[in-house]
C-alpha cells in the first residue's frame, strides 16, 4: 500500500484517480477500478434523470463495497441543464459518495451557493 494524501484522504490502496470519461465511466468501469485499488469515477453527464443517476450510484456500490467519487462536468451543454447539475449534487449529497469531481466552471456559479451548502452539510471535506 502507498501512503499519500490522496490515499489516506480517500482510504484508497493506490493513488490511482480514474479520469471521467462521457459513455465510458459507469458502474462497471468504476467498480473494476475501485475494486482494483483506485478510485473508479463515474460519469454523471451519462444519465439525465435523477432515477438512472441514483441507480447507477446503487449499482456501482452492488459492485464495489470501495471508494469511488462521481464527476459532474458544469459545462455548457445541450443536452445537460443547470438543472441536471443542481440534481447530481443533491443525489450525491444524499448518497453520500466518497468524493466529488467538478469541471468546467466553479459550482457555486454553476449551480448556486446552496449547492455547495448541500455538500457541506452532507458530511463532504473540502468544499468551497
């Protein structure tokens, strides 16, 4: 076992952070990952309901009882509303996943100030 900030941040083996990746990062890729010492990452951009999103989250812990974070890319999208970032945040917040990923622009422009409120209050370390 390696010990670095991220390993002992995340209670990883490895401090191996699987990179987001649209279509590719799902419960599978982000299980085999966690699984195997990293830190499996799963996509939220590749579900558009709050019911696939969660599911996914549920899944991936039916296939890893390890860490695995979420990425939620805050870019323009056509396809992925402000509203779609409001709701990946609070299904995290409530799911409680091990650690959050953003891209693209800061949260709190993206998706509000009580989004990252939401986090905090969800337990998350080092939200700003």
């Amino acid at each position: 076992m390696y010990k670095t900030a991220i390993t002992e941040m995340f209670g990883i083996k490895y401090p191996i952070i699987c990179g987001a990746m649209m279509w590719l990062c799902k419960p599978t890729l982000c299980a085999a990952v966690s699984n195997a010492g990293g830190m499996g990452n799963l996509t939220a951009g590749n579900y558009e309901t709050a019911d696939a999103f969660r599911d996914a989250i549920r899944e991936t812990r039916k296939l890893t009882d390890k860490p695995f974070m979420v990425n939620i890319t805050l870019l323009p999208s056509v396809r992925i509303t402000p509203e779609h970032h409001k709701m990946y945040v609070k299904i995290c917040a409530e799911e409680r996943v091990a650690g959050i990923e953003f891209s693209g622009t800061p949260l709190d422009k993206a998706a509000g100030m009580e989004s990252v409120d939401l986090l905090k209050k969800s337990g998350r370390q080092n939200v700003s």
